[in-house]
C-alpha cells in the first residue's frame, strides 16, 4: 500500500502545481484586463491550459497570442507531469521487483 499511497501523494501535488500555474496565469489576465474578472479568467486560464478550448471566452485581439503561449505552457507541463510520474512509477515498481 505505500507504493499506492506515493502515487496518490504525487498525483495530488502535480494537480495542486498545475492548479497554482493555471491561477497565476488567471491573475496576470487580470492585472492587464485582459479578462473582466477573476473568477471568469480562472475559468479561461483552466480552458486554455489543458488545451479543451471551448471558445465561449476569448482573448481581446492583442492578447490572443498570450493564450496561445498559456496554450503550450500546459501542454509542456502536462508532459513533463507525465514523465515525472512514469519515473515514480518505474522506482516504485522497480525497488518492488528487487524486494522479490
């Protein structure tokens, strides 16, 4: 159970950390106006981190190039999540094999 419970520790911090980016880039939108408000630009930032893209909410015209670096920022993130995880995952399972 403790190789579970790494994983879920792990999990839940990679989430928080993605959280935490897609909130920062939430408050820059709306230190430039480039979003009305708060809340509506935490939705916005977490649309266009995780690359959904509804496209309910747009950027104004001159920063629309902005979402698109958020855009490859999460993409990037999410990768590197990945990586970091399958990486866990193989020192877990690897320290497991050699217990046997």
């Amino acid at each position: 159970w403790s190789g579970t419970w790494r994983f879920i520790r792990v999990a839940g911090w990679m989430v928080l950390l993605h959280l935490m980016e897609i909130f920062a880039w939430a408050l820059f939108y709306c230190w430039r106006d480039a979003m009305p408000d708060l809340p509506t630009a935490v939705y916005f930032s977490a649309v266009t981190y995780t690359t959904t893209g509804y496209g309910d909410l747009v950027l104004p015209p001159e920063w629309r190039l902005v979402g698109g670096v958020e855009a490859l920022t999460g993409i990037l993130m999410c990768g590197w999540s990945t990586g970091f995880f399958f990486a866990v995952v193989s020192r877990v399972y690897s320290s497991l094999v050699k217990a046997d």
